[in-house]
C-alpha cells in the first residue's frame, strides 16, 4: 500500500506559478491614439507656424510700426496715434482714397460684359472656343507688358485708341494727361484685361444649370429674357459673389498699372490710387511708419466692405431659398 505524501505532510515548499501582469483592456488602442495624435500634431503645426510667421506677427508688427516714425532703416520712435491724426488732413491721401473707389466703377460693367459674353460663347457659335482663347489671353499676360501696350494705345498724338475714334469724326482726348479722362481711361483698361476670367467662370456655372429647368420654363411659355432674369441669373449668383469679393480687393489694391500708366500720379493726382500713395510715402519719402499707418487703415476699410458683401450675400441668398 503505497501513500502520497501532500506537500503539508512533508513540509515541503512550494512556489506559486508565475503569473504575467495583465494588461488594461483597449491598452493597444490607446497607444495607437496617441500615435495619430502625434503625427495629427505635427501635420497641424506647420499651418500654424505658418499662419504665426507670416500673418500674426507681420500683422502685430504693421501696427506696432504704424504707431512709430520710422524710416525703414533706423530705430523706431514711438509717437502714438500722431500717424492717423496726419491722415485726417492730408489731402492727397482722401484723394487717393477717392481714386481707388472711383476704380471700382469698373467692377460692374465688367461683371456684366462678361455674363453676356459668357451666354454668347455658351451657344453653338462657329469659332467659339478660338473666340474664347482669345478673351482669356489678356488674363494671363502680364501686367507690366499690358499697361505698357495701353499706354502707348492712349497716345494722345499717335495712339490706337485716337486713331480709331479719328475714322468717325471725333477728336479723341490725350487721355492719361486729361484729368477727366485719365481715370476712365485706366478703368477701360482693367476690364478688358479681366473680362476673360470672369467670362470663364461664368460660362462654367451656365453650363452646370440643368437643363431641365430651362426646358420647363419653355413649357410655361417662358421667353428668353424671362428664362435668363429668373433662371440664369439666381443660378450664377454665388459666381457673381465671389467674383465681386475678390474684384473688389484686387482693385483696392491696384498699383502696377498706376505706376507704368502715370508714374507721377497722374495730371493733378487724378490717378493715384491709395497703394501707389502708399508707395511713395515710404520708398520715396522713407516715411514707413506713416505709410503702414495707411496700410492699416485700408486694411480694416477693405475688411469692413467684405464682411458686408457677405452680409448681403447671405440676406439675397436667403430670399432665393424662400
């Protein structure tokens, strides 16, 4: 008769099997978070630094130096609000501020010229996309060579322009000498250069609009004023809104065509527009601080008739909804 002898009865020790520490559940999950969000972090980063570089601080630094006298070159003195107090009386700049809105004219008509161009290239016409390449031609050239161009076509003495008016009968002004027509003049001249890129744009958003909303607007008798006025045109809107946003600051802006144009301003300061002052007073005259104390306040003037074009945008665009 055999006996086993338990552990207890023999006194003999025994050790626990060993055991792995057990792991949290999700623990493989929250270690693949953290990953993603470390490279989230660094995708993230760089528009950040960006936008930190090359917007925050020259932004902090524009009006900081707005409120100084400073020439571009030496330290700056700090002289508070004395910039935007000189603004109020100097003459040129409300009349450069005048000139640049006065450019603005050109906006609608340009708009307009381009829609009906762009419902004329949207038939079948004999030669349309030829006719096409050539309005966008002068969008892609550059401004430089077409201010030039223009410059030499307003020649008062042997011009284009003149020659052309001569053929029925009409003496033609010296143009970008003329204070009356001087303005004019530059504004014919920026809606030709951008009627092909507003026309493109339009032409796409036509061409998006089903066609089965002009089909049952023919069905209820619908005429083609009728069918453009309350079809084409809410179609397009959205088009129209940026194209006016973004006109309207590329115009607040315009200086190239100022600078080859009429590079002294133009006769009685008739074309200087707010960015060619602006121009002058800190490149020709060192004055950087008060130059950026302009830059400043077109900034906000700008930033103000933005934010109100997408108010209104918003007001018509609920309209068309209801």
């Amino acid at each position: 008769m055999t006996s086993t002898a338990t552990p207890a009865a023999t006194g003999a020790r025994t050790s626990a099997p060993a055991t792995t520490p057990r792991q949290p559940p999700g623990g493989g999950t929250r270690r693949l978070h953290r990953h993603e969000k470390k490279w989230a972090l660094i995708f993230v980063a760089a528009p950040v630094l960006g936008y930190l570089l090359f917007i925050a601080y020259p932004t902090g630094y524009a009006l900081y130096a707005s409120l100084t006298r400073w020439n571009g070159l030496g330290p700056m003195q700090f002289i508070g609000l004395d910039n935007y107090v000189a603004l109020m009386s100097d003459e040129r700049f409300r009349q450069s501020l005048f000139n640049t809105f006065f450019y603005m004219i050109g906006i609608p008509i340009g708009l307009a010229l381009s829609l009906a161009l762009a419902v004329m290239m949207n038939r079948k016409l004999i030669g349309r996309t030829a006719f096409r390449t050539i309005y966008y031609i002068p969008v892609i050239s550059s401004i430089a060579a077409i201010a030039i161009l223009w410059q030499w076509a307003y020649n008062g003495d042997f011009g284009l322009v003149n020659q052309f008016l001569a053929i029925f009968g009409i003496d033609g002004p010296n143009w970008l000498a003329d204070p009356t027509w001087a303005k004019p003049a530059i504004i014919m001249m920026a809606v030709w250069k951008g009627l092909g890129y507003s026309m493109l744009l339009y032409l796409a958003a036509i061409q998006s609009v089903p066609r089965s909303l002009y089909e049952a607007a023919e069905l209820d008798g619908a005429n083609g004023w009728k069918k453009f006025r309350s079809i084409t045109l809410p179609m397009v809107q959205p088009v129209t809104f940026f194209l006016v946003v973004t006109q309207v600051i590329g115009g607040a802006m315009i200086f190239i065509e100022i600078q080859i144009m009429t590079p002294t301003g133009g006769p009685e300061y008739s074309t200087a527009s707010v960015v060619y002052h602006i121009w002058l007073q800190a490149f020709r005259y060192q004055q950087m601080g008060y130059a950026t104390a302009m830059s400043v306040v077109l900034g906000v003037l700008i930033l103000l008739i933005t934010l109100i074009q997408f108010r209104l945008n918003k007001r018509n665009s609920s309209f068309v909804i209801d």
